[in-house]
C-alpha cells in the first residue's frame, strides 16, 4: 500500500496537473459531493422562461448551466468576463441561438434599456442598478449566488487567521441591495448545503480554480496544513463541510 506522503504527493500533482475548461467540475464529481439545496435553480428557471421573449445568462461560464435550459426565448443572450471561457461558451451556445459577449464588468453591459423579460444568474457577478436598466416593467431576475460563509471550514483548517474576502455577502446584504435599486422580492431562502469531501486531490483542485476562497493559496505555501488534512481523511473518513447558497427571484 501506498504510504501517505506518496499518496499525498500523486493526489496533489494530480490535481495541479488536471486541465480545466469551462466551469466544469466533473473531475471530482465523485469526489467533491454537495448536497442539493430544498430549491431547484434549473427547473424554476425553465418555469420563468416558458413566459419570456426574451433572456440574459449572466457570467455564462462555459454555458453548461444554460445550455441544460434549451429551449430558449427568440432573444437569448450570454455575457462571460473570463477569456478562456468565451470560445468555449460560443461553441456550446450559438448553434442554439445564443448570442454570446464578452464584457469587462457586469456593471456596463452591451444592451439597450428595458430589453430582458428575464436575467439569469448562476454563480456570478451583478449590479442591481445595471439589472434595472436592461429589465422590462415587470421583468424577472433569478439568482443563485454562493454566500459569504461558504466552505468556511476549510479556511478555518488551512490558515492561521481566516480570511474570506466575501464574507460580507449575506442574503440580507444582497436583499437590500436589491430593494435599494427598486426591486421587489418574490422569494428569498438561505441554504448551507452538507459538503463530503473524500481525499485531498479534491481539496487541492478546488481551491486551486476557485481562487478567492483562499487568496493567496498554494501548496508549497500550506503544504504542512494540507498534509495534515490528509492525514485526517485518511484515519478518520471523508471531510464534512458547509457550502452556502443564497436564492432569490426578484422583479423589476
């Protein structure tokens, strides 16, 4: 049997080495469970687009969340911010009628005034004042965002003194700043859904792409943390942690 420092060693090159395209995570789908949250993003998004003509998915990624959604209304657009994930998000999404931007800030967005019946969001940026100024009278917004205490305990084992830069981003928060810019709630919930983390080529690779979780990560840097992290998986089973997911429907 491998011994645990060589286990360590090839979980970790494995997860450095791993490409990534997209924002596709199946490498550890297996590996990285997170339990569903009480809300279904994808289905209520379907309910809201069967009443639109016209849609925006915001920070598209590679558009593997929207491309799930098709059919779409006759305007359908997509904006990324991350130039790998553009071609990717094109090829996936403009033989289904997607237009495609790229932008530099969801604060200034490339559409005229009122043109959405809908705004999806999944995960990404936004700016309330901006979402009013391209929604219709009447227009929807449905997000899923990932809150401000999400994953937190692998923080909490990793570094010396916490630092999470969103840890500000509470529902409230993002409920009030929503309010402020002239929105109506519809529906709001705040979810920690129960996270199994099996081995630590998981942890390595997630925190390797979601760079912000821990900003100045790397392994040479927390290499004694992350063995013992290992270590802990190793003895005494998978590790237990909390995502955190905020969900709101909002109108115009």
């Amino acid at each position: 049997m491998m011994g645990d420092s060589a286990l360590f060693d090839r979980l970790v090159a494995e997860a450095l080495a791993q490409p990534f395209e997209g924002w596709n995570f199946s490498y550890i789908a297996d590996r990285w469970r997170e339990a569903p949250t009480s809300w279904d993003y994808r289905a209520k998004a379907r309910a809201l687009m069967a009443g639109a003509s016209s849609l925006l998915d915001m920070d598209t990624g590679g558009g593997e969340v929207l491309a799930s959604l098709a059919p779409f209304p006759p305007l359908a657009c997509a904006t990324e911010g991350w130039d790998p994930n553009v071609p990717v998000a094109r090829v996936r999404l403009e033989p289904l009628g997607v237009r495609v931007e790229r932008v530099d800030s969801e604060s200034d967005l490339p559409f005229s005034d009122a043109m959405f019946d809908l705004v999806l969001n999944r995960h990404g940026d936004y700016h309330p004042s901006e979402l009013r100024r391209i929604l219709k009278p009447g227009g929807r917004f449905l997000t899923q965002q990932v809150g401000g205490q999400n994953c937190i305990e692998l923080n909490e084992l990793l570094q010396d003194r916490v630092e999470f830069k969103y840890s500000y981003w509470t529902l409230d928060y993002a409920l009030r700043e929503l309010r402020d810019a002239g929105f109506e709630i519809v529906e709001s919930r705040d979810e920690h859904p129960e996270t199994i983390i099996t081995d630590i080529g998981a942890v390595v690779y997630l925190l390797r792409i979601v760079s912000w979780q821990i900003a100045d990560f790397s392994v040479e840097k927390y290499r004694h943390k992350l063995m013992a992290l290992h270590n802990r998986i190793q003895e005494k089973g998978p590790l237990v942690i909390h995502a955190h997911r905020l969900y709101i429907e909002a109108q115009r």
